[in-house]
C-alpha cells in the first residue's frame, strides 16, 4: 500500500513539473567593440535605474561627429571626428557616481557623472553650458577676453572662476590646482597649438570638444547632448534642442517655394588669402537653407579653400550678396580701407554687404560664435531677411549688421 501511495505521488510531481513554463536566462548583453581602443569588459556592474541616467536617453538626428552608448550603469562616448583628417577616435566611460567601473578599459577615459565641477578652455563651450543651466560647475576657463556670458564674467571678476589659458599657453599648474574633474577643449591635430596631449599626460580627465567639425548648423547644435552626458541633463537636451530644430526646419520650408536665389559670396582676405568655406561646411548649408545660391557650393570639401584675391574675383566679383565675416569690420568704410578691391564686387556696389558681429560682447567676443552655435534657427532667421525679406517682414537682425554705404 506505502509502495503504490509513493508512486502515485511521484507521478503527479512529475507531470506538475512537466507543464510549469521554463524561466529563460537573461543573456549579459555584449561588451561594445572598440577597434580603435580595444574592447570594455565589466564584471557585473551596479544596475541603475534609468532615472539615474535621466528620464530619456541620448539620440541623435543630425551630429556626426560621436556617439554615446547605455550600458549597465554607464555610457560610452566616443568622439570620432575629433579634427579634420584625424585617424583615432577618443572614448569616454562616463560610469554613474557611487557605482562599480567596469573594469578593463583600455585607452578611455573614466569619468564619474554627473560631474561636480569643470573647466572649459574654450568660450565656444561656454553656450552649451548656459543653455543646460551647467555653468554653476565650472571652476575655470580659457581666456577671459572673448568670454560674453554675464555670469561667468561675474564669476571671474569674483574669482569663483579661474582663467588658465589654453593652448601652448595654459597654465598647467594652475588647472592642476584646482583639479578639476572635466576640462573641455577642442583639438586641430597640431601640436604646436593643441592643449589635450599635455592635459591628458598629466591625468586631466580631458573632453575632445569637436562641434566645429560638424557640416550642418544642425548638428553641430546638437553637440548639446554631448554636453548633456556629462550632466545626466539628456532629457532636457533633448527638450531644448527639439524645439531649435523645430524652428530652424520652419524656416527652412519657407524658402523650399521661392524661384530666386540670389548668388552669395562668403568670407575675405587675410594675410594673402580669402580662406573660403568649402561647400559642405555649415556655412554654406546656411545660405542654402536660406535660399541663397553660394557660388561655391559645388565644392565638396567641409573645411576651408585658401584662394587668391584674384582668383575670388573671377567667379565671385558678380555675386549678388556677400556676407564677409571679419570680427573687426563695422562699416562699408572698413572694408572699403582694407582693400580697394573689395569695391569690384557686385554686392559692394549694390549695397547688400553684410557682416556677423552685431552681437559683441564687453570683451570684443562674437556672440555669433557662442549663442549662435546653439540657436540656429536665429541665425537662418537673419540669413533669410536678408535674401528674401519678404518671408520674414519685420524681423529685426540679431547677428548681421548691414555695412551700409550710405553711411559714409
């Protein structure tokens, strides 16, 4: 009788065993390969819940120039386009403050986010910074002179905020003083002007700030993210920069039906020559977009065509608007002193010449150069009362002033 109880039990524990459902292993999800600086392994890291990143996750729409990943407890950033004709790509470990690194990492630089304070040698940086409301962390700049952000004039003069220089002049000591957790800085690939071989040799955890690299007003106002990483701010990145594109695309669809397009001429000489931006830079995506016909738009370079003057007149002397882009130029007058020759273009003689440094701050600094990388959209607005004023009646310029001949 125990005998035949024992097996009747027997076979219900199994048949009961046999229909519950199988509980699938979770795979680990694959560590990111990195060709360029070998491969980031973790042993088990702290989970985090995804409003420790923040309540939204970088993506991207238009910036080319890096890339962010979510893994576990932290993000891997990368800058691929750090200069023009750069072979190497930098990466960043940006691992949750208070939770376990991963721990092989070769070649990248482990940061601890959000970051506490930092430094930024360059004023370009400085607009990114005030847009996310992240200028309370930053303990020292560049140089002061080209700085127009109020507060961060205030912070200098109240010495909260150091200037370090950048560059082959920076100040190493000083910068290593104040220790700071992040310093941002930009790269040209030469050494003799570069500033991030001798911070990162000295330990500096060192972001390759590349936004210049962009060939789109776009994306190089989506660098705003970038910033936002080191912040855990991805979510109000997202927010503001959704609404630039928004109004830049706008106005960019008003200029999608017009049948005119003026021919547009860009830059001046320097030193010997007109450095004139290639027809993939996002200079000449703005006259595009503006509906501008840039007269060398063909070109297929991003970066800048150095061309002689005479060279410039022979294509450029019937253009129909210039836009000259000198930061020391505020009058028809300048110009006319600086060369003679500026007089045989079309848009001298018809009055259309326009300049970028309406906006200057007490230092002498372009706000063109800094609220103008982050907003687009005003600047398009501006390119498009110029060339179709008819699409934006009563706009009044931000960062173009007219160098009026008249006046003279």
């Amino acid at each position: 009788m125990f005998k035949r109880l024992f097996l009747l039990i027997s076979m219900v524990c199994l048949i009961v065993g046999s229909c519950a459902p199988a509980q699938p292993l979770k795979p680990m999800p694959p560590a990111p390969e990195n060709k360029e600086q070998g491969n980031l392994t973790s042993t088990t890291p702290a989970k985090v819940s995804d409003q420790a990143y923040s309540n939204l996750k970088t993506e991207l729409r238009h910036a080319e120039g890096f890339t962010v990943e979510y893994i576990d407890n932290y993000k891997v950033l990368k800058i691929v386009r750090p200069w023009r004709g750069a072979e190497t790509t930098f990466t960043y470990v940006l691992v949750q403050r208070g939770t376990k690194a991963p721990e092989t990492i070769p070649d990248a630089q482990v940061i601890e986010v959000p970051v506490k304070n930092m430094a930024s040698l360059a004023a370009t940086h400085l607009a990114y910074l005030g847009e996310l409301g992240a200028l309370e962390h930053l303990i020292a700049i560049g140089n002061t002179q080209y700085v127009n952000t109020e507060s961060v004039r205030k912070a200098v003069e109240s010495g909260t905020v150091q200037p370090v220089g950048n560059g082959p002049d920076i100040n190493l000591e000083k910068l290593l003083a104040l220790n700071p957790e992040l310093v941002t800085t930009f790269a040209m690939g030469k050494t003799n002007k570069d500033d991030y071989q001798q911070l990162m040799q000295k330990g500096i955890k060192t972001l390759i700030f590349s936004d210049y690299m962009e060939t789109t007003p776009l994306g190089r106002a989506e660098w705003l993210k970038c910033m936002a990483l080191f912040f855990n701010k991805e979510a109000e990145a997202e927010k503001i920069f959704s609404e630039v594109e928004k109004n830049y695309l706008d106005l960019k669809a008003k200029t999608e039906s017009i049948s005119s397009h003026p021919s547009v001429l860009l830059g001046f000489e320097i030193n010997g020559s007109w450095n004139m931006p290639g027809g993939k830079s996002h200079q000449a995506t703005y006259i595009a977009d503006a509906g501008g016909n840039y007269l060398w738009g063909e070109d297929k370079s991003s970066g800048r065509i150095p061309l002689s003057f005479e060279k410039v007149l022979e294509r450029g002397a019937q253009a129909e608007y210039w836009f000259d882009q000198s930061l020391n130029w505020t009058s028809a007058h300048d110009l006319a002193q600086a060369d003679p020759r500026y007089a045989k273009i079309l848009a001298f003689e018809r009055n259309q010449v326009y300049n970028n440094n309406a906006s200057l701050g007490p230092g002498g600094g372009n706000l063109y150069n800094e609220t103008g990388i982050v907003h687009p959209e005003r600047v398009l607005a501006d390119l498009i009362s110029i060339l179709h004023p008819e699409l934006l009646p009563g706009h009044q310029l931000t960062y173009y002033r007219h160098l009026n001949i008249k006046e003279n």
